[in-house]
C-alpha cells in the first residue's frame, strides 16, 4: 500500500494554533515552514495577536486575568 501524504491546517489561536506554530513536523516542505513563520511573526508583532492568543489559549477574556 503506498503512503499517502496529507497537509492539515490549523486555524485557530489556542493551544493547537500555538503548537503548530512553535514545532517542526516531519514531511513539512518550505512552505509550510514559512507559513510557521509568518503565523509566528504576526503573532509576536501585533498586539491584537497575541491577545486573541492569549484569551484562546486559557479560555478566558484577556481582561479577566487583571482582577
């Protein structure tokens, strides 16, 4: 049986979105690894980014952690 290749996107700020981004993955080619990049510096660079991160990731409104 021959393998079959499969890409997968993650769309999506919370803990998947950040682990696809973060790590390498085996049969990644360039492109998927500029998209890591790109994803990673939109990310660090807008502070809209990061908070949607943020609030996704722990599954709290961003504003809820300063009380």
């Amino acid at each position: 049986m021959d393998a079959m290749k499969t890409q997968v996107a993650i769309i999506g700020a919370g803990p998947a979105g950040l682990t696809s981004m973060l790590h390498r993955f085996p049969g990644a080619d360039e492109f998927q690894h500029k998209v890591q990049i790109a994803e990673l510096d939109y990310v660090t660079g807008s502070r809209a980014a990061s908070t949607a991160l943020a609030e996704n990731y722990v599954g709290l409104p961003f504003d809820a952690l300063d009380n």
